[in-house]
C-alpha cells in the first residue's frame, strides 16, 4: 500500500497544515475510486486483504424490494457485532423491506433511497475511494455495496474485545473516582467527555503508524490550552514516520523534547480525573488506541512528585507529604553515595558513638564500603527486577528471598554490614515514594555514577554530581516550557508550588510555567456563600422555624 | 560550538579535584582519649583506642562496666616522634578526629605544654574542640588504672563529665580552642579542669592488688573532676579548690547552680538556692591613675530545697542577702588565689588592654597587681519551685 521510498513525498506532507483526517487526505492522492459494480469492488477489496485471508469476509444478498438491488456486504468479522449486523442491516434489508417499491422511496440515486431509509445505524459514511473502503472495514465497519452505485455505504458496527473500567493499579487512592483509561480510545474519550461537558475541549484525532495506521487524539480545551503548543504538539506528532506505536510510551519518546536523558518530560496517566486537571490548568493530553496511559505535556519536574490523591486530601497534608516526596526523591539519589563518601573520607563528620558503631559492624567485612555499597545496590536492582517479571505468585517469594537471603544472611556472613543494609533498603523505599519515578525507573540509576563520584571524590564528588543533574536539568525544557520552572527561571512568587498545594478556592490562577491561553481560572472570590454580610462567621443557626 | 567547548572544559575541571585521604572507617584506629607524660628521654604518649564492638556484640546497652579500649604507649624526644612510634605497637593508623580528652600530667603541665598544644593545632585531623585535663599525677596512670567507669571509655567518661560539671560549677574544662584562644588574648592566662583518682570503697587494711572484686577487699577508686587548673601562659602554677573555681566560673558567667545558705534566724538549718540564670557585665574605669574594675553579677535564684517548715520565700529579701554574701566570699577567694600565683584567668588584664593597651603595657610587669576590683552581686529570689514552704509537721498546723 505504502511506497517504500517516500521520503519526498514525506517532507512535501510536513509542509501541509494538519488535518484531522489525515489517513483521508493521502488516500485522495491514491486515486482509485469505486467501479459501479459491487460485485467487482467487493472482489477487489478480498483481493487487497488477500484471497484466503480468514477475518475478512464478503456477503452477496439481494434487497428484495421491487425492483430488487444486487448488493454485497464487506465487513470484518474480527471487528463487528455480529448479532447488531443482523439486527441493524440484515433485517431491515432483507426482511422488512419486501414489496416496497424502490421509487416510492424518497432520495435521488439507489444508494441514497437505501442509505436513508432502511438502513438502522447512528452514523452512515458514503466511501467514493476503495483505500477508504478498506481502512474503514479494517476499522470495524461494515460497507455495502450497491450494483450500479459507485458510492459505498460503512455503518460502524465494531466490537472488539474490550476490558472493564477499573482503577489503575499504579494511581490507587483512598479516596476519589475509581475509573481508569481503558485501551479502546473511543470508551477513553467518553470517560472524558462525562467529566468535561464543555465543546471546548477537543479530540483532535490523527493516525500513526505506516503500518499500524494507529489512531489517537490530541487532547485539549479549546481557549484554555495555549495554541502554540497545541500546534507544536500536533506537528511533532504529525512529522512522525514509524512502522507502528504500540503504547502512549513509544510515543512519549517519539515527541519528548529530551529523548536521550533519564528525566521524562511528559506526564502520564490512567485517570481521567487526573487528565481533567491537567486539561483545565492549561495541559494538553494525548491519547492513542490501545494505550490506557494519557500523555501529558508540558510536565515540570515538580510534576513528577505529585499524586492522584494530592487534589483529594487536605491541603496541609498533600503539602507535608510532598515535601517528604521531594526529600525521598533526594535520599534515593543520594543515599548510598553518600554511605560511601562519609565512611571513607568524612569520618570526622560522623558523632563518635554513630563512627563507632559503623566501624564495629565493618569490622569483618572484607569489601571496602564502596564494593559492599554498589554490589548490595545491584543485587536490589536483581531482585526488584526478578519480583517484576515473575507472575505474582512466585513474585512475592522474591521479597521473601531478598529480605531473608540478601539481608539477613548477608549481614550475619558479614559479607555487608548492617548499616548498609538499612542503607540500601530505605534507598529504595523512598525511590519508590516518589510516584511517577516508580514507573519511570531510569531516574533511579543516578545513583550509581553518585556512587562513584562518592566513592573517588567524597562529598565533593557527589555535590559536582549533583551540580551537573541540576545544570542539565536547568537546562531541559519540556515541549519549550522550562523543566526545572519555578527554580530555574527563578520566580519567587510561585516558588511555593512545589510544594504547597492550596485549596482549590485559592487557586484563582492557572501555572504561569503552562503559558495557558487564559491565565485566570476563576473570580478571587469563589466561596461566595463565606463573603455573605448576613452570615459573617458562617454560623448557621438551625433551631427554631 | 565554541561555548559548548569552553562549558565542557570548566565541568571537567570539576573533577580534577576531590577529597583526600580515603581510608575505610575499619581500617581506622580510631582515639578516644590521649595522655601525655614527662620520661627522662623525653615524651611518653598513651592512646586510649576505641575497640569497636563486633556486629554481634553490639547493642547490649545499659551500663557497660568494662572498657573497650585499647592501649598503646609511644615515647621519643619529642610528642610528634612519640605518636609516630605508636605506629609500632598500633595495627590500624591512629586517627584523632573524634579523641575527644587530653589528659595531662601534672609534671608536664608544670614544665609547659606547649608542644602537646603544637602538636594539635598542627595536625589537620586533630579537633581542636577536643577537652583539656591535667591530672595529678602521671596522667598515663589514669589510662591503666581501673575506676568505676560508666562510659565505653576514658575518653567518653572524660566528655561526659565535662558536661555534667557545668551543672555543679565547681570546674570548668576548656577545650584545647578555649585553651589557646585565651593564650593569645593579652592579660589573660588560661585554666581547666583538674582530675584527681579518690578512693570510693576504702577496706581498711586490704592492700590493693588489682582486678579483685570487693569481697576479696581491695580499693575502687572513683574519678573525680573538682579542681581547677591555673596556668601562667602555658605552665601549671596552682589550683583552685571548688569554692575558689566557683569564684571564677561566676566571673566567666558560665555557672548553673546551687548557693547552701544558713537560714536567717535559725542557725542549724540550711537551705539551697538554685541559680536559674546569671549574668555578669564587666567594666573598667580610671580612678586617680588605678584602674578600677566593677564586676556586676545578677543572679535570678529560686528556693531549691529547705529543711524548716517556714515558707521561707516570704522572706525572699534576707535570703537574697546572704546569697550575695556567699557568692561575693567565693569571689574574693578566687581572686586573692589568683593573685597570690600571679594569675589572672578571669581576664581583667584582656579588659584593661581592650579599653587602654597603654595603661596595661604599664601594667603588665606587675600584673595581676595594681587594680582594684569592686564586686558588685545582685541576687534575687524568683521562685520556689513547686511548693510553698518545706513539708510541714503536724504540730506545726
């Protein structure tokens, strides 16, 4: 179908303004429009799906009206309902519709009098071009065919298998809606559209994949989201030229403005509340067939430390526990590194009685601490590694085999000392606080070059470190809006939003980092009820009357 | 491109440098305390080192009677050769950052310490926070000798007792930075703590032969910490006893404790008023060509205990009376101490030469003479803690 060389013609298509139906605009271009017979454009779309291909199927039938009309149903068994296809075309076509006399129907040609008036479905495409044909029967449509007619006829009757809205297992929380993305697109844009009744927001959709020819939406709210970045977004999407993308993930690293470093600079989810928040501060979302994940963009690196929760609880607590994050985020960098530089090079910096214990649990240890350090790290690394591939319930005895194996084991064989093992363990506890890290494990390797440096420099090595993490990440932009945004460029008076979260009546602003088409979210004063002069303290007295 | 260059040439600069000495903390000896003594030959040094408790054996807690420590003694001509030949008889390379006491023998506090005070000031891993003890007699006996002992170590015992002996005022230990601090202050002479081993549980007629328990009869001796060292420049000259120390501790306003007073009017009973907070101001001025000190010492007290039954708060002003009486004595006494070793650790001189530095280069010669110091006590009984008066008897209601 695809010319294998077309890179020409790639570049001439960049230039082209993006339209959502851009899979429609390369067929026109492939101009083989339908013959007149339905017999032989039904044979020339099994000729294109190949000739034994098993899900494809065609179906002759006459329409017994008077005069009857030879028609010819293609469809894709995989895709369709079967028993809405007897119901919603088979029926109405074959059963009702005898002694019905064809001209007494209103429309002009025989495909429009059959289209209008016995065909049962919500939306109906006329097809002129046989590669519409094919994509749409591909799609789960079913095309009718009509003898004498060069027009086809697709009713979308698709059924795929699907799975149940659940919560997802990586955003659980206490307390907030349970529903989650699923991989259908078209059940993921109506949890969205429940939630956001609005004709602003908008599901730009698009097609990628030369061969998966996969769809997707671009996600946002109409005068809210800054339309440069919407621009932005859809003409990386749309420049794109890959075999397939099987996940919102492969796209994310398609798009992302920083591809080779650990950091993401797009958020992701599964919930669609979390994608509603998103949308109104200013974000823009991307959603593709098949993936439950929503890509969001741009994302700060502040971003990556917040939670699903965080809207849901009370503000001095979503605050407290985000501060907590952010120091997690530090110790699992940190942690280790740091064992190492100070038991090797700051002993001074350490109480006696603490300097004293470290050296009588390494007393027996053959390793020097940076050995023991790196080696334990790794061997968390296996078995977090191991718990992850296993199906669950042999995963869980990895747990059972780190904890007592690795551990304790290790310890009373003094191979590691103790202090380490606390070390390593609340390494990994608190990498796994920081949220988004979890998923996005890449951060985590920071810490072995820190080891290093810890171990070759001591806290200095460590701090030159830590200062090029800092200058790259200063330096990083997401989707042109600055990574590091609150810090670097430094705007004091948002400072507080990396780690306060305040109350939604006090977020009167969208983030000056997002750019939003429309900074003000809503009036200053938003309780109105409190502002009432009868009812200053807002006491309510319920007694009497 | 060129900036590229230029950013990537100054970030590896970065790591051309680093930290030096990377030495496993294991591999460490690490010093508790350090004890420093005259030989004919020269210097005799003795480290107490830390034996680190295996994995196993740690965390017993509570109240370890045996020490964990480790001796080692090195002499030579000098106290730097000495520590170097400690290198001998030590297995791991010593490493002073947490020694934390410096005990000194009173033969070598007498004939100076300057080279104990060279050697560490010199060393880049010596602390110069460590504590400064001189203890009478061969400062390497209070290593080897065994004293009831709570702490791991001497050294630990030592640091501990430092703390504690702020509360009871009777003296103060400086650290080897307070020592040289007041070194180089014109017109003030440094001082410390002084140890002394006294028998806690004397059997009479037992000889003491060692590591016997009581039964068997033998002497356990206890550490005490209630001298105070006096030193002109870097040589020990005398000590205070604890009233004397408490006289100066007021002056250096460092004091935290109690005043045991008569009761007014009734000759047996005492009665201890605790200081809750004191502070001291010191001026100077020039009176007929004498220089005339006023040492101001405000005390805010409180009743602490009582043997009578009176509520003696009530009767605050007498009681505050006597106290400025009895601080204003141990004052005196401090001071007629200091000047009869010709001393001056309160640091007038320091004062005089801070307002006049040519009225104390005329001083000098004969200090700590030619002054005339006026003290000046103000105490004023605040509280009385949780009780009234002292507990009642019946007849008394």
């Amino acid at each position: 179908m695809r010319l294998p060389f077309f890179s020409k013609r790639k570049q001439e298509q960049k230039k082209e303004e993006f339209s959502p139906s851009d899979l429609a605009q390369r067929q026109v271009e492939q101009k083989t429009k339908l013959r007149s017979s339905a017999k032989d454009n039904a044979e020339a779309l099994q000729e294109l799906m190949g000739k034994d291909n098993a899900d494809f199927t065609t179906r002759e039938l006459t329409i017994p009206t008077t005069p009857s009309v030879e028609a010819q149903l293609c469809f894709c068994e995989t895709m369709i309902d079967a028993t809405a296809l007897n119901k919603q075309i088979l029926e109405p076509l074959l059963l009702s519709v005898r002694e019905i006399a064809l001209r007494e129907l209103p429309g002009k040609s025989v495909a429009e009098k059959i289209g209008r008036n016995l065909l049962l479905a919500g939306k109906l495409q006329n097809f002129q071009f046989k590669d519409e044909v094919l994509s749409a029967a591909l799609g789960g449509q079913v095309v009718l065919f009509l003898e004498g007619s060069e027009i086809a006829m697709g009713v979308e009757l698709r059924k795929i298998p699907e799975r149940a809205i659940v919560e997802p297992q990586s955003e659980t929380v206490l307390r907030g809606p349970r529903e989650g993305f699923t991989e259908c697109l078209s059940d993921n844009k109506s949890l969205l559209r429940v939630r956001i009744k609005s004709g602003k927001l908008r599901f730009d959709s698009f097609r990628i994949g030369r061969i998966s020819e996969n769809e997707g939406a671009v996600i946002y709210l109409e005068g809210i989201a800054n339309p440069k970045l919407i621009r932005e977004i859809k003409r990386r999407i749309k420049s794109l030229d890959v075999d397939m993308v099987a996940d919102s993930s492969v796209l994310e690293k398609l798009i992302e403005d920083h591809p080779l470093l650990v950091f993401p600079t797009t958020l992701f989810t599964e919930r669609p509340d979390l994608v509603e928040f998103a949308l109104t501060e200013g974000r823009v979302g991307v959603m593709l067939e098949n993936s439950p994940a929503c890509l969001i963009a741009p994302a700060n690196f502040f971003d990556f430390f917040k939670t699903a929760e965080d809207n849901y609880i009370r503000w001095p607590y979503t605050s407290f526990i985000r501060s907590i994050r952010l120091l997690a985020g530090l110790v699992s960098i940190w942690a280790p590194a740091t064992y190492i530089a100070i038991t090797t090079f700051h002993r001074e910096m350490l109480p006696t009685a603490l300097a004293l214990s470290i050296a009588g649990a390494r007393e027996n240890v053959p390793f020097p601490a940076f050995v023991e350090a790196f080696s334990m790290e790794l061997i968390l690394e296996l078995v977090l590694e191991a718990g992850v591939r296993l199906p669950s319930p042999i995963g869980q005895s990895i747990g059972i085999v780190g904890a007592v194996v690795l551990g304790q084991a290790a310890v009373s064989a003094q191979i590691v000392s103790p202090f380490l093992v606390i070390v390593v363990a609340i390494t990994s506890l608190s990498s796994f606080v920081v949220p988004l890290f979890v998923a996005e494990r890449g951060v985590r390797l920071l810490r072995f070059p820190l080891m290093i440096l810890g171990a070759t420099m001591g806290l200095y090595g460590i701090m030159a470190g830590m200062a090029g993490i800092v200058a790259v990440q200063t330096a990083m932009t997401s989707f042109g809006q600055p990574y590091f945004a609150p810090l670097a460029p430094f705007w004091p008076r948002t400072l507080t939003d990396i780690i306060f979260n305040p109350p939604i009546w006090m977020a009167n602003k969208r983030p000056k980092w997002l750019r939003p088409g429309n900074r003000r979210r809503q009036d200053f004063v938003v309780r109105d009820w409190a502002q009432d002069g009868e009812n200053p303290d807002g006491e309510v007295d319920l007694s009497g009357e | 491109m060129k900036r590229l260059w230029l950013a990537g040439f100054l970030c590896g600069t970065l790591f051309f440098s680093g930290c030096w000495s990377k030495r496993e903390i294991n591999e460490l000896a690490i010093v508790s305390s350090a004890a420093f003594d005259r030989t004919d030959e020269g210097w005799e040094v003795t480290v107490e080192i830390f034996l680190p408790s295996s994995s196993q054996g740690a965390g017993g807690g509570g109240i370890t009677a045996a020490r964990q420590a480790w001796l080692a003694k090195g002499s030579g001509p000098t106290v730097f050769t000495a520590i170097r030949n400690l290198t001998l008889k030590v297995p791991r390379r010593l490493y002073w950052a947490h020694c934390s006491a410096i005990i000194i023998g009173e033969e070598v506090a007498r004939s100076g310490l300057n080279q104990v005070l060279d050697f560490w000031d010199r060393d880049p891993e010596a602390r110069r926070s460590a504590l400064l003890f001189v203890y009478q007699g061969e400062a390497a006996q209070l290593l080897t000798k065994s004293f009831g002992a709570m702490e791991r170590t001497v050294g630990m015992q030592l640091a501990g007792l430092a703390k504690t002996s702020k509360i009871s005022g009777y003296a103060e230990v400086s650290t080897l930075h307070q020592f040289l601090v007041a070194l180089s202050l014109p017109g003030a002479d440094p001082s410390t703590a002084g140890l002394v081993l006294r028998p806690l549980v004397e059997v009479p007629g037992l000889v003491a032969t060692g590591k016997k328990d009581l039964k068997t009869g033998t002497t356990v001796t206890e550490l005490n910490l209630d001298k105070q060292a006096l030193f002109r420049r870097t040589k020990l000259v005398g000590w205070l006893d604890k009233r004397e120390a408490r006289g100066l501790l007021w002056v250096r306003g460092t004091i935290k404790d109690l005043i045991t007073i008569q009761v007014p009017g009734n000759g047996e009973q005492k009665i201890d008023l605790e200081v809750f907070n004191s502070s001291r101001k010191l001026s100077v001025k020039q009176k007929d060509g004498i220089p005339q000190i006023t040492v101001q010492i405000e005390l805010g007290l409180g009743l602490a205990s009582q043997e009578s039954s009176k509520e003696l708060i009530k009767q605050s002003p007498s009681l505050e009376r006597k106290a400025q009486i009895v601080v204003e004595k141990e004052l005196k006494a401090a001071w007629s101490k200091a000047c009869k070793l010709e001393v001056d650790p309160f640091g007038f001189g320091h004062l005089i030469y801070t307002k006049n530095p040519k009225l104390w280069h005329k001083l000098q010669p004969s200090w700590p003479g030619g002054v005339a110091i006026h003290w000046q006590v103000r105490a004023q009984v605040e509280s009385s803690g949780l009780s009234l008066g002292g507990p009642r008897e019946l007849e008394e209601r």
